[in-house]
C-alpha cells in the first residue's frame, strides 16, 4: 500500500472508544476479587503500564504469574462485556478520523473476534484499511509484536507510519517499527507521563491529527515536535 500521505494507524481503548470509566471499574472488579484496594481513575492513569500483570502486581502487593493472570484477565473481560454498552466514541472520534486524508487502520489489544463487530456497532464499517484485534487467549502484553504484524499484513513501511494512542506502550510499538507516535491524554494515561515520553501529546482527537500531519513531515533527525 502506498500514499502520498503517511499510513495512520489508531488505537482503540482508550483512544477511538472512550471505555475509561469501564476499564477502571473492571480493574478495580479484579482488585476486588484478591482482596486489593480500590483505584480512582486519577491513580489508573498514573499507575497503569503493560505488561498488565505487572500494574497488578504493583497495585496487590505481590507477584502475579501467567496463571494467576489469566485468571485476573477473565475476571476483567467478563466483567468488561457486560458494561461495553455504556461506552461511546470518543466525542471527536469522527471528525478527527475524517480529517485525516491518507490510509487509516485500526489495531487493538482487545480480542480480535469482538473488536469486529464492535467496530461494525459503532458505525465505522469502511473506514479503515485493516483492523486488527488480539488473536491470543489472554491479553496484557506489549503492543509492538502486535503492530509490526499488523504492518506486514497491509504491506506498510513502518517508516510511513503515524500511530495515535493514549500510553507510552503506543509509542514504543510506534518506535520499534521505525514509526512516529501522537499520544491523546483523553485515555488510559496521565498526561504528564505521555509528556515525559518526549512524544507529541494532544488533549483531543482533532488535535492529535492535526500533530500526526505536522509528525509525517520531513524533519532534522532526532529532532522531535513538542505538544
């Protein structure tokens, strides 16, 4: 696939899908059930990281193995299925993808076989060149592995690629396949951690297109746009 525009790929949770207030109450389900303490959206967006097990362990006071993770995860995704309807786009999700005026992808680490038709309720059948979605059993890892398959399978150049999330693990994975990142601090994290990543940050969707066109530009290596 190529353009004269670079290949935008966005993020779901947290970034297109507004599920925040979810996400906390799921982790605070999980919290829950090994007698832990309850967590305020403030503190998930300071404290949350992935690999997820180890934001667990973190928070509980102790190591958290694959198979106490999976058992955690369950809990969370169960509990997550039953208040997804409740979540809605971003306010500017629409617009924002309808400004931007290359190739768009969507990928996730929600489980593929239910990011589909989730994408399909929201109204956003057609608007994306590839999505993809976890395909594994069990979630929680880093993104990059994720992305540069993601690449591969719609022919991208990881060099022509924008990435729009709302964690530092977006960046990274922007990172690891020679990609550029704009981090929305309307999602999962604080946004004086996305500042510190040294990554551009925007407060909204619009915004943060508006920082991936000025991110696809050419520029001096190693110099990097400030939000």
């Amino acid at each position: 696939m190529t353009s004269a525009c670079p290949h935008l790929v966005w993020d779901w949770n947290g970034t297109l899908l507004n599920d925040l207030d979810l996400v906390v109450a799921c982790t605070n389900a999980v919290f829950a059930s090994e007698g832990g303490p309850t967590v305020t959206a403030d503190e998930h967006r300071v404290r949350f990281r992935r690999p997820i097990a180890d934001y667990y362990a973190e928070v509980l006071g102790r190591a958290v193995d694959d198979e106490a993770f999976g058992r955690l995860d369950k809990i969370f995704h169960d509990a997550y299925r039953l208040g997804l309807t409740t979540c809605a786009l971003a306010h500017d999700a629409l617009d924002a993808m309808a400004a931007w005026p290359g190739s768009q992808s969507l990928l996730s680490m929600w489980f593929h076989d239910e990011l589909v038709p989730a994408v399909r309720t929201y109204g956003l059948t057609g608007r994306f060149a590839r999505v993809d979605g976890l395909r594994a059993q069990v979630g929680g890892d880093r993104k990059a592995e994720s992305l540069a398959r993601h690449l591969d399978e719609l022919g991208v150049d990881g060099g022509s690629v924008v990435l729009i999330g709302d964690s530092v693990d977006d960046a990274d994975a922007a990172l690891s396949v020679g990609g550029r990142a704009v981090l929305y601090a309307g999602g999962f994290t604080a946004r004086a951690r996305l500042r510190s990543s040294g990554h551009p940050v925007a407060d909204t969707l619009t915004e943060a297109v508006q920082l991936a066109h000025q991110e696809s530009t050419p520029r001096v290596i190693g110099q990097r746009s400030r939000d």
